[in-house]
C-alpha cells in the first residue's frame, strides 16, 4: 500500500503541473472554445503521437548512418583441437580484438549520412502537417456539433408549429368547420417532424462524439460548445494562395525532402564501383598451445586495408538502375502532390464562395419565410386557407433556416479548409500546446519510471 500511495502522489503532482491531462469528472457540462478544442486536441491526440514517433525513428536512423563512418572494433575468442594422422594432437586457444575506421567509401557513408539529417527534417515536417490537419479536422469537428445544434432547434420548431397547428386543427374539427382529413394530415406531419428531430439529435451526439476522440477527453463527458459562427471575410484571390501553398505546404517540402534523398540513394548505389579504404589495427591478446607443446604469446598488427570490386555480375548495376527509378518516382509524386494540393485549394476555395453568396442571399428568406407562415397560419384559422397551405410554408420556413445555417458553417468549414490547404503555420500558442505532447509524454513516462524504481525497492 505504501508504493501505491507514493505512485498516486507522483501522479497526482504531474496532473497538477498540467504534465497529464485527465478529463475532470464534473456533474455538469465542460464548457469548450473552438481554440481551448484544437490546444487541446494538439496536447493528447493520440494519432499525433503516433506521428510524433516518427520523428525518433528518423533520428535513430541518423545516428546508425553516422555509426556506419566511425570506428568498430571486435573481440573474438577461438579454441581449436586437431589431429593428423602422422602427427600428435594438437591444441590451442586464440583470443584477438580487432579495430577498424573507414577512410574512404566512395561517398557512400557519406551520402547516408546527409540521407538521415534529410529524413530528420522530413520526420518534423510531417509532424507539423499532422498538427495542421489534426486543428482543421478539429475545427470541422467543433462546426459540425455547432450546426447540428442550430439543426435541432429548427426541427424542434418545427414539431411545436405541427403541435400547434394539430391542437388548432382539433379544436375546430371538433366544432364542425373543418374535416377529419385535416386532422389526420395535420397529425402524419407532426410525426414526420418528430422522427426529423430524433435523428437530428443523434447526429448532434455522433458530432460531439467524434469531437471528443480528437481530444482525447472522457467519451461520456457532457460538452457545451461555447463559440459561434462569426463571419470574417477572406480577402486573398485563389491565384495567391496556390503559390504560397507550392512554397509553404509542409508535405510539398517534405516530398521535396524524400526526392533529395533518392537522389541520395543513387550515389550510394554508384560508390559501389569505386574502391574503399579502411585502417585496421588488431593485437592478438592471448595465443596459447596446449598441445603437444605449451607456450603463449602476442602480437599487435595495423594496416591500411582497401577493396575494389571489379566484376560482380551487374549486381551493382542493377543497383543503381533501381536506385534511378525510385528517383523519378519521387520526382513524379512530388508533381503529382503539387497537381493534388492545386486542385484541392481550388476546390475548397470555389466552394467556400459559393457559401459566402449563400450565407449573404439566405439571410432575408428566412424572414420571408416566417412571414409567409403566419399569414398561412392565420388564413387557416379564419377557414380562408387549406391544409396544405400550411404545410407547404412550414416546410419553406425550415428550409430557409437550414438553408441560411448550412452556409454559414459551410463557410467557416471551407475557409479553414483553404487555409489548411495553403500550409498556413499554426498560431505561437498552438505551436506551444503542440510542443507540449512531447514534454507531457517524455515527463510522465520518467516520473513513472521514478515510481516504479522505488516500488522496486519497496518490495525488495
């Protein structure tokens, strides 16, 4: 119990430094900004830690290429017996170290080096775009939750007017100015409208759910989203964001990164046809016969060792030959990433105008629509109207107000897919709750490490 006490007070120390982010258990709902949403998300997403990794494979690869052009040494240790037929047995035992350090390798030690402070770049840079994809889906994420609430209240609406309508539509049926049909119609309506509010509240649930997973947060925690739509124009023409995109895009870079190193990979294919040299150095520690006779001795020995392999089969031409081809397929996917991020940018940037001219023409149908409503509603009531006329102005008032809803968020989620699009940086205070996943990792994971050494001991 003692060990157990001291792990949860370690652990209950890094949770108060912010070092571990555990959802609060609270009765009521967490109140969440779309920015508190995508700091949060760039703190505990576990998908970006994944992504993170990356970045240590590279660096220990960097570091095995850097091994590869420094010195190895060997020790060895051999016990033979033998015995000819014209000859007594003999036996001897050999213990040797051995030392060597490459001179030259005909650039190709060389190269694989540059190769892994290439792919060291290359590791963070795909972390960076993980972050700016992992803050647009969050951003996306958060809109959605945001739209699909505003959707509720419209179908919510929706059944108070049909409520509404069917208690008027009752009352007068029962005081013989209007038929059964209308009643019946009047209750198929409401019916239909509740069924859109059920499954409109679902949805509203699968968002915040989805949200929730780019957090990282407890799954069950109530959320209240506190942040709304609010319209910011976006000034730049789509020619001006294409060419920031091709010079900024972190994946254009990194892809750019990967072609160096195919082209890397070519010259390490062609040092083999060139010769390599290499000092040697090695000392012989302990040579012993045993038999027939016993002695012992040592010797030390250096050198300059070179190799040059002149025929091989066209082993190494084939070599280079693949080494040529994964070249121009990079070339080719690094065009082909260039064409992608083109279209995509013109895509998302047609389509957030289109919503700005919908957001901007939806505005006055919506008054329009409830005016419309009312005037049907009353036409009804004083038996100049018919059931349909109801029904046809309530469906247009909910879609004018879905209408004018979707464009708006239709909008703010194309506009932040244009600037995903174009590699726009992260902002300092999301850079900083970036940077923040690897503190927090790297903390707890040496905290505990410290807890369970005394733990250990304890049980020790």
């Amino acid at each position: 119990m003692k060990h157990q006490r001291k792990l949860v007070c370690r652990l209950l120390a890094l949770w108060g430094a912010g070092m571990i982010f555990w959802p609060a258990a609270d009765a009521g709902a967490a109140s969440l900004s779309l920015q508190q949403a995508i700091d949060m998300a760039l703190q505990q997403n576990t998908a970006l830690r994944v992504t993170q990794k990356g970045e240590d494979t590279a660096a220990a690869t960097l570091k095995s290429a850097k091994g590869t052009n420094g010195v190895s040494a060997s020790l060895s240790d051999s016990l033979s017996v033998s015995k000819d037929s014209d000859s007594d047995r003999a036996s001897s035992n050999s213990l040797s170290v051995s030392a060597s350090l490459p001179l030259y390798s005909g650039g190709k030690n060389q190269a694989r080096i540059e190769s892994g402070e290439i792919g060291v770049d290359a590791a963070r840079l795909t972390t960076q775009r993980a972050q700016e994809d992992l803050k647009l889906n969050v951003i996306k994420a958060y809109y959605d939750a945001l739209e699909a609430k505003k959707t509720i209240d419209v179908a919510q609406e929706s059944v108070d007017n049909y409520q509404a309508h069917l208690t008027n539509v009752e009352q007068l049926y029962s005081a013989g100015s209007k038929a059964r049909i209308d009643v019946l119609r009047s209750s198929v309506e409401l019916s239909n409208a509740k069924q859109t509010l059920i499954k409109d509240k679902n949805s509203y649930e699968v968002n915040l759910a989805t949200l929730r997973n780019y957090l990282n947060m407890n799954r069950a925690e109530p959320l209240t989203l506190t942040d709304d739509f609010s319209y910011t124009a976006f000034p730049q023409q789509m020619q001006e964001c294409i060419d920031y995109a091709l010079l900024h895009r972190k994946d254009i870079l990194a892809a750019e990164y990967a072609l160096k190193q195919k082209e890397l990979a070519v010259k390490m294919a062609k040092a083999d046809y060139l010769p390599t040299l290499s000092l040697t150095a090695g000392s012989t520690l302990l040579n012993s016969q045993f038999e027939p006779n016993s002695n012992t001795g040592h010797d030390i020995r250096a050198g300059l060792s070179a190799s040059w392999n002149i025929f091989d089969s066209g082993v190494t031409a084939a070599a280079v030959q693949s080494a040529e081809t994964e070249r121009d397929i990079a070339k080719l996917n690094l065009d082909k990433d260039k064409e992608d991020v083109d279209l995509a940018l013109r895509q998302a940037y047609l389509n957030m105008r289109e919503a700005e001219e919908r957001f901007n023409s939806t505005s006055d149908a919506v008054h329009q629509a409830e005016e419309d409503f009312f005037i049907a509603k009353e036409k009804y009531r004083a038996g100049e109207g018919i059931m349909l006329d109801i029904i046809d102005a309530q469906k247009a008032l909910s879609e004018a107000k879905l209408n004018y809803i979707t464009a708006q968020y239709d909008y703010a989620r194309y506009k932040a897919t244009v600037e995903n699009v174009m590699g726009l940086d992260l902002t300092e205070g999301e850079t900083a709750a970036a940077d923040n996943l690897r503190l927090t990792m790297d903390s707890a994971v040496k905290e505990l490490s410290v807890v369970e050494q005394a733990r250990a001991r304890e049980d020790s």
